[in-house]
C-alpha cells in the first residue's frame, strides 16, 4: 500500500486520475494536454500511478491508452476497512467511491465503452488459470459457477449456486491460450478477455469488458469487476475469498 500513498499524495498524479475518471482511455497526449507542464514530466507522474497500480496502460495499433484501475483502493477498502466499524470511515469510503467512478472510454470504433482492471496476485499463471475456468472455483469467489469446457466455439453457462442449475447468462467462448489469454462472449455483443501474464511467483491479471450494450450494464461492471478481482487474489493468496458477497454479472430479464 506505500506505493499507492505516494502516489496518492501528489496533487498532480490525483488530478491525471481524476482526468481518466471522467473519460477512460486517454493517451498521453490527451492527459498532457490539461497539465501546465512537460511532456516528460507528466510521463514521470504517469510511471508512480503505474507502479502504484492505479494506472494500467493497453495497446491499441500504436497508441498508448491509459485506464484508471480502482483494483488497489478496492482491496484497501474490502480487506482492511470494511473490518472496522464503518459509520467512523465514512470519509474514506468517499475516496473509494472516487476511485470507483466509470471507467470508460469511446476509443473504440463503435463508441462503445471499454473496462479495463489489472491486479497482481502471489500465485503462478497456472493457478490463476485454474481459478478462472473451473465450475468449482469461480462459484467460490465469483457466487456463480462459470461452466464449459472450455474450447473454442463451446459455450459457457454462468450458472447459480443455490442448485437450481439455472445459467443467468451464456456465451461463446472466442479464443483459449492457457495460462495466458481466454476470450469469451457476455450479453450478446459484449466480450471478455482475462490476459495472465506470470514474472516468477506475481501474476498480472488484466480484465478487459468491451462492447457493453446499456448504461445499466456499465455501472455494474464498474462496481462488480474490482469485487470479482478481490475475492480472487483472496482466494488464491489466503485460501479463503473475502466475506462480503461477490458480484454477480448484470442479469438480464428474459
């Protein structure tokens, strides 16, 4: 968390986050365009937010695109805070909801916004893999039971817990590279793609969410992916996911 603090502290690194809280997505040009300084500079301040977690930069063609990441202020909140007696934290519950804020851009070709959230997680490519595709596991940390079998072409259910057998959603999935890169179809239009990439015992977990079809649908991911990602690293690191009830993706009435 010391790196998150720091980078916290500085008025100049808060107004960039603030920038990419109101429009996700920007390239460093477009969030230099709103400092009084350097271009150099600014690439100085954006290197704290990366390395503090809170700033997650994807490639698209040959622009750098830059995406508020509200991963490390969710984990502060949902590990530490929430177990004290809340009604005396308000003021910091304020700073997650700061952090939380849309995360979205108009980028793509369509205009469709895109989510973006990284986390790092003690653990090998393996196990996160492992933890992203079995039934089991994802009903552990995720409330619901993500069932296929996972090749190209084949569906996936996201089935209920409670032993109905009911799926609130399905998909297709698009593309299987284990333990790297799985993508798969959510909501008709939209897609997700988990990328796990492993430096010897940290994994860096990148969720991307695109083509989301309506307002309702972002504001859930907005709040429900850094609680998917949570439980996860909880699971993984501790054996046991967080207490509070996961997220379950935005069901859709028939």
């Amino acid at each position: 968390m010391d790196l998150v603090f720091k980078a916290l502290a500085d008025p100049t690194r808060r107004g960039m986050l603030d920038s990419l809280r109101r429009q996700d997505g920007q390239t460093l040009g477009m969030l230099c365009a709103g400092l009084a300084m350097a271009r150099q500079s600014a690439t100085q301040h954006l290197q704290v937010l990366q390395d503090a977690n809170l700033v997650t930069v994807v490639r698209r063609g040959r622009e750098r695109l830059h995406y508020l990441n509200p991963v490390p202020i969710h984990d502060l909140q949902r590990r530490w805070i929430a177990a004290y007696e809340e009604p005396r934290l308000r003021i910091l519950d304020a700073v997650r909801h700061a952090a939380e804020g849309h995360a979205m851009t108009t980028d793509a070709p369509t205009d469709i916004p895109t989510y973006v959230y990284v986390t790092y997680i003690k653990a090998t490519a393996e196990q996160v893999w492992h933890a992203l595709t079995d039934a089991d596991l994802t009903a552990a940390y995720w409330g619901h039971a993500n069932v296929s079998d996972w090749q190209v072409g084949s569906t996936w259910e996201h089935r209920r817990t409670d032993g109905s057998g009911i799926a609130d959603e399905t998909g297709t999935v698009l593309e299987v590279d284990p333990p790297h890169r799985l993508v798969f179809t959510f909501g008709g239009e939209a897609t997700v793609t988990f990328t796990v990439e492993s430096d010897q015992d940290i994994v860096r977990l990148t969720v991307t969410h695109e083509r989301l079809a309506t307002q309702e649908d972002l504001e859930a991911i907005s709040l429900g992916w850094p609680a998917v990602l949570a439980n996860l690293k909880s699971l993984l690191e501790t054996g046991s996911p967080l207490p509070q009830e996961p997220w379950k993706m935005p069901v859709r009435s028939s």
